[in-house]
C-alpha cells in the first residue's frame, strides 16, 4: 500500500525508537524529544502541524501538543486514562480514532503504550514556552501585498483624461475594442448628480453646466457636488446598507430603538470628509482612544446595529453571543471582504480561515457592554447647566443644616419630652398613649445610652419635623422632579464601551456556546500580516489600526472596489463580499491595485477617490448600447462604455420629491414616517407606531424614512432595500410589476404627480407645448424630442378632453398635469441613471 503523500519520512532514529518500544518500561526517565516526538512526525504530523492544523491542533511542538486543539487541552499530566490524546489514538472510539484509517498508519500498542507512561510521568518536556508561529502560505491573489503598478502605454492616449483611463483602455485595446463616446452634456450632469448627490440636478443647473464654455466646466461640477451636504446622505445610505442601520431592535418584538445620531454621525463625517481609516476606527473603537469626544463615542453606533431579542423566556448570554458574532462577521465582510462568519462551526471549508481564527477574532469583540449615551441638543445643555448648578447649591446647603444639627436636635427632644408629660399629666387617651409610649422610651434614656435602633429611630423622626431641612428637601425634590422631565427628553444614543476586565473568550464547538472549548484571545487570521498590540491583549482599536497597516492587503481593495461598484455598477471583483479563494478574480487586478494604493497615498479620502473616479474618460462615457460589445463584452465587464443603472428605492422618491418641487432639504434628524398603505400591521406581532409628527415628515429624503425590521417601508421593500437584520454591501436591483404599480398608484406618488403638475403649471407658460418641454426637463433633465414632445401633448389633450366633462374649469389644468405627471414618473426614464 503507498504511503499517504502527506505523512512524512521516518528517519532512521524514528524507525529504530518505534521498533523498539517495549510495553513494560524501567525507572529510565523518558524524554519527550527522543521517545514521543519521533511518533508524533510519524504517524500524526500530516494532519496537525504548522502548514495544516486541523482543529487547530497541533502536535509539532511540545508546546502545541500541551496547549490543545479547539475542544482545549489534549493532556492531563499525569493521568494518562483522562488525556483525550490517549483516547484519539486508541481503539476505543473507533469511530474517532486517530489517525482516520485513509489518513495513515495507526498507532502501534507500544506506542500508545509509551505515550501513556510518558503522560503518567508527569508529561515532561522542553522548557520552552513559544509556539513555533503557525504558517498559512496561499498564492490566492487577494492575501498578496498590494502592488503599485505604472499605467501601461495605450495606443490612443489622447481619449484618456487621468491614469484609470490607459488601464481601461489597455484591456479594451488588447480584445480590438474601443471605448465608446462621452455622453451628452445633460445626461453627465445628470449622472453625477444622481451619484454624488442622490438627487436630479435643477433645470438652472442644468442649463448652466450645458452652456458653459469653459474646459473645467464638469471639474467645476464636480466640486461643487462634493461639497453639497447632500453628498453625505447619498454615500452615507450606502454606509448604513453595510452597518445594517435599522431604528428598531428587530425579531418579533422589534420595539424602536434611538440610534438616529448614528446615522446623522455618518452623515456628518462623510461630508467632512474624514480620511475612511479615522472613519472606520471611530465606528471600531471610538471609545478606545484618548479622552474620545462625543462624537466618537456616538460613532460606535456601528455595531450597536445588531439585532437585540426581547422575547420572555430567552437566554441574554445567548442572544449577546450572537451580537458579537455578527460583529465578526460585519466586520470581516466590509473591511476584510471574506466570509469569516463560515468559519463559526468549523474551519472555512475554503479561505484559510480556522475555527480558533474565527474566535480569536470574536475575543477582539467579547469584552464591550452595551451602554446609552445621553446626547443633548443645545438648547438641552442651555437648560440643564443652570439646574444643575442650582441642585448642587441646594445640595450644599442641605449637607451645611445636615451637619450642624445636632444642636437643633437636642432642643426638639427636650421640647418633644415636655409636650409627651403633659400628655401624660392630661390623661390622654388609651391609644394615643400606645402611640407616644415608644417615643417617652427612647427619650427616658440618657443619650450615651441608648441603642443604635433607638438612636435612629430618634434621629430618623426628628428630620421629619426640623424646620431648617424641610423646605430644603421640598426645593431638591421639585428640582431633581424637573431634571428627570427636562432627561426624558433628551435624545440617546446606542454606543459601546470596553469592560475594565476582558471576558474569557473561548472556542464554542460546532458554534454552540454552551459548550465551549480551548481558551482563545485576541488576534487575527495567520494569512493576513501579524497584529501587534499595544498592550497585553489585541484591542478593537488594535485592530482597527491593524486593518489600515501597509501590510494588510485587503482594506484598501476592497473599499475601492465598492466605490467602483457604485459608480459603474459591478465592481472589479463582481464578489465584492468575497475577496476569497470562492470569490471571483478582478476583472482588472493592475487598477484595482493602482486605485487602492492611490486612496491610501491620498490620506484614504473619499472624495479624493470619487473625484478621481467620476473625472476618468471611463466614467464620462455614453452608457449607449453597441453592437461589438454586445457580442464580444455582453456583461461590460472591459468598461467599453457606462452601466445604465436602475435608481435605488431612496434614489427614486427622492427623485420625485425633488422634481415635484416638495422635497423638503434639511439634513438629519429623527426618523421619519411617511404615509404609507393601511393596514401594514396587520401581521406583526406589536401595532408600530407611524403617525407624522409634522407635515414635512411626508417630504423628507428617503436616509430618514423610520425604519422597522419587521415591518420596513413597503415602498423600500419593493425597490429592493435590504432589510437590515445583516450587512448589506450590495443591492440587488430587480424588475417587477409591482414596481410600476406602486410608481402609478401608491399615495405618495399621486400625491407627488400632482406637486408635479401643479409645478409645471406654475413654472410654465400656459402653452401646453412650453408645459410638455418643461416636464421632461424637470423629470429627465433634458428637452424632449420633437415626436416625445407631441405625444405629451397629445395624452395631456385626451386627458382633457375624457376630464373635462366632469371636472371644474379651475381644477382642470391640475387635473390633466397631475395625470401627465403620473406618467413622467412612471417611465423605465426616470428611475433610471445612464
């Protein structure tokens, strides 16, 4: 039978050793070096050394033979019968036997024999404590340091506007294509519009980009659209897709949770522009740095976004493993662009990822609660400072009456003992004898005498009656009665924070914790770059620095290709939640890598990289279709010309609310609820609060509609929104009729058709051609063409004419214009980016 290609050669020293055992052994003390080692790289090596660990157990070292895989430690010193080594390399679990029978030769009973004695003896070895480092080599492209490319040499440079474009032009050059045309004027600005800002650009703007004469026209354009705050809440809904952002804490209860000053803080830091490694390391571990300010603080919202069970009867410790468990997987899938949550049960069946990586990760994450942040609006802390300050003062004089009332205290007795006799003396009646009884008892007593009950008995009575602290108490009373009603009124925040003691974290076998295994702390995955921690145990803020190293060869790639995803709508790794060895290969690994380096050496700026991206010739392109790359390009994978792009839900009420003219453009805020069909709690298990709480709330941007997990806005159900119980790093954009049912007939689109015509009758002249001209360039930011712009006015005519008879001459025109309007919005046109 052929040796198995994994086991190694026995030297001749190991050959003779295993021969020679002998099942009685003499008082010679045995070495783990000349008598156990030599059968350990025999017979189990293959499977459980440095290169391969399976179960993270190896025994290629007398330190990792000690240490124990994922279930803990495979020895017990000195008590060989209770060594679950012992138990795997004998026959009496066969089913568990070691090594498997297809995997090797087993152990011979004088093997098994002298590793029993060796345990017995007390498992002596080496007295080196360090593990040899485990080493995961993989040619898999994406683990190989990110390269710094020069842009190749093209055969027509004179299309190319920056670097990204001979990239682009090279790989279209090299299958005899070519790139295809820049776009129209209006279309481009409309573009990027709608990618910068998630909103249509104005008719004025419009007309302004397209009669421009000067070269930098669109370089103009697109800094004054990275500086819109609009800019922030279009890039910031993409953010909140990855921290699946949600209001409520979802499961069945799914009762609201205050976490809008998240959203409001991505919003905020994206219009700064902060470089994406302080960005991520706020959300990480914003509580972890120096004195962190409020808004750090508030960052780490992002992980508060996990889902929180409020069911009777669930077990906490449970539902907070699965929190933390989350927290791995997010974080590995928008930074890392890996599965790592695969490897909870069991190693990756793929990635070079183990089970102990996986919790090795998880102990990163295991020691934060889970506190609420009181954030105060300005005028909030206008009125809290002065009622503190006042509370303090009462305070004060309540300890001053407090402490010097001892005095006060002695004349109340003497006066409480005359009143008590002359009670006594009058005859008072039985019961309020009974009564005082106590009182002329503990006052008959002489004070050094009395018991400590009877002194605060005393004590306790006589604060009740003393004159000095009772109105005190009554003003601290009425002011500590008005801080509780000016807090609940103050908005709160979800945010983390470290615990001064780490909790033990271990493997959880086959993912379940309650039944943990070997004892694991904080690091990352042996193919990645080493993390050096700062301190005795690997920090969140460890690792969120870890991931920005020069090193680490997926941070910057993987951001780059979202933002390219976004742009042209797949990105260079069309996986882009799977950078592994499952994952796709980059259809252009040279400018993924150019780009990645480039954002990193721009101080990881994101406007710097979309500025970059949207000013290319590749992004100026008409998204056309041709006939060349039909056949030779059909997916548009070599970046011949532009993606024509289905609007995402937000995009596409945003869109109608701007172009009727209601959008209401304040930035941040609570959440919103606009109106919505009846009925939509119906099958929930709690009635979910939705009444508007001001009339604009129906005309707010879709970032701030109030999202339930359990029941979400139906029309962002029905354009494809995620449903935020995971992250969400890429949409999916479908075609159904519901979708063009909703455009015509739900309440918010009749209700913004009719802003629509009554726009367009305001702003237009009554000529219903000049009124069919200004619809399109409201809706599609161009003028239509002659044969579109007649068959407006035809359908406007034969809505006329059908609602004339019954509708009021007055309300005529609004009638006709709202219909007109139902149809702009509901063209393949609108809710389309080319």
């Amino acid at each position: 039978m052929p040796t198995h290609p994994r086991l190694r050669c026995l030297s001749l020293t190991a050959v003779l050793v295993a021969v020679s055992l002998r099942p009685v052994f003499a008082d010679d003390a045995l070495s783990f070096e000349r008598d156990i080692q030599p059968i350990l790289e025999a017979k189990c090596v293959g499977c459980h050394s440095a290169d391969e660990a399976q179960q993270d157990f190896r025994l290629d070292s007398f330190v990792g033979l000690m240490r124990g895989g994922n279930s803990g430690p495979a020895i017990v010193p000195g008590k060989s019968a209770e060594s679950p080594l012992v138990d795997a390399v004998t026959a009496a679990l066969k089913a568990t036997a070691m090594p498997p029978k297809d995997e090797g030769e087993r152990l011979t009973d004088g093997e098994v024999a002298l590793i029993r004695h060796w345990i017995d003896a007390g498992a002596i070895g080496p007295a080196s404590t360090t593990e040899p480092p485990k080493r995961v080599k993989s040619d898999h492209w994406a683990f190989q340091p990110i390269a710094a490319p020069r842009p190749p040499v093209v055969a027509n440079p004179e299309w190319c506007r920056n670097a990204i474009d001979r990239f682009v032009l090279s790989r279209l050059e090299a299958e005899g294509l070519a790139p295809s045309p820049e776009a129209d004027r209006a279309t481009l600005i409309r573009r990027l519009s709608l990618d910068l800002r998630g909103l249509p650009p104005s008719i004025l703007e419009v007309d302004a980009f397209v009669h421009d004469p000067f070269p930098d026209a669109y370089d103009r354009l697109v800094e004054r659209f990275l500086a819109s705050p609009h800019y922030g809440e279009r890039w910031g809904r993409h953010w909140l897709d990855q921290a699946r952002y949600a209001d409520s804490n979802g499961y069945t209860i799914d009762s609201a949770r205050s976490v809008w000053k998240y959203r409001d803080w991505v919003i905020a830091a994206l219009n700064a522009d902060e470089p994406f490694d302080r960005f991520a390391t706020d959300q990480l571990a914003g509580d972890m740095l120096p004195t962190p300010s409020q808004d750090q603080l508030i960052a780490t919202g992002f992980h508060r976004n996990t889902l929180k069970n409020e069911e009777g009867g669930t077990d906490p410790e449970q539902f907070r493993v699965e929190a933390v468990v989350d927290r791995v997987s997010t974080t590995g899938s928008i930074f890392l662009g890996l599965t790592v949550g695969c490897a909870r049960c069991h190693d990756h069946k793929y990635d070079p990822i183990s089970q102990r990586e996986f919790y090795q990760l998880f102990a990163i994450f295991n020691s934060t609660d889970e506190p609420t942040l009181q954030v105060p609006t300005d005028q909030q802390q206008l009125e809290e400072a002065p009622l503190l300050a006042e509370i303090a003062l009462v305070e004060k004089r309540l300890n001053d009456v407090e402490s010097n009332s001892g005095t006060r205290q002695k004349e109340w007795e003497a006066k409480l003992a005359k009143e008590l006799a002359a009670i006594e003396a009058a005859g008072s009646a039985p019961t309020a004898l009974a009564v005082l009884k106590p009182f002329k008892e503990i006052l008959d007593v002489a004070p050094d005498t009395r018991s400590d009950a009877q002194k605060k008995q005393l004590r306790d009575e006589f604060l009740k009656h003393d004159a000095e602290r009772i109105p005190l108490i009554t003003q601290l009373n009425d002011l500590q009665t008005r801080r509780k009603q000016l807090a609940d009124k103050i908005t709160t925040t979800l945010v983390m924070q470290e615990r001064s003691e780490p909790r033990p974290t271990f493997v959880h076998m086959r993912g379940d914790f309650l039944r943990p295994g070997a004892a694991v702390s904080g690091g990352v995955p042996a193919v990645l770059p080493r993390i050096h921690p700062s301190g005795t145990r690997v920090t969140r803020l460890d690792f969120s620095e870890w991931l920005f190293e020069p090193e680490n060869p997926l941070t910057a790639r993987v951001t780059v290709n979202r933002v390219w995803q976004t742009l042209f709508g797949r990105g260079f790794v069309e996986t882009e939640n799977d950078f592994g060895l499952q994952g796709d290969k980059p259809t252009h690994p040279e400018l993924l890598d150019w780009l990645a380096t480039r954002f990193r050496s721009d101080g990881w700026s994101l406007k710097s990289l979309h500025r970059l991206i949207v000013t290319s010739a590749a992004y100026r392109q008409s998204s056309a279709t041709r006939a060349d790359l039909a056949e030779s390009d059909p997916y548009n994978r070599l970046i011949g010309r532009q993606a024509r792009l289905r609007l995402e839900a937000e995009v596409i009420r945003d869109a109608a609310l701007e172009a009727s003219g209601l959008l209401i453009p304040e930035i941040g805020g609570p959440g919103v609820y606009p109106p919505q069909p009846e009925g939509i709690y119906r099958f929930t298990q709690q009635v979910k609060y939705w009444k508007q709480r001001t009339p604009e709330d129906r005309f707010r941007r879709g970032v701030y509609t109030f999202f339930w997990r359990s029941s979400p806005y139906p029309f962002l159900v029905t354009f494809d929104a995620p449903d935020s119980n995971v992250a969400c790093t890429r949409r999916a954009r479908s075609n159904t009729p519901l979708q063009s049912l909703t455009l015509a007939n739900d309440r918010v689109f009749v209700e913004l058709a009719e802003g629509l015509g009554r726009r367009i009758i305001q702003e237009a002249s009554g000529d219903e051609t000049a009124r069919a001209e200004h619809a399109f360039q409201l809706c599609f930011s161009r003028v239509p063409s002659s044969s579109e712009r007649d068959r407006v006015v035809a359908y406007a005519r034969s809505e006329r004419e059908r609602l004339g008879p019954a509708t009021a001459p007055a309300d005529l025109d609004a009638a006709v214009w709202s219909a007109v309007g139902r149809v702009m919005l509901n063209l393949d046109e609108f809710v389309t980016r080319e």
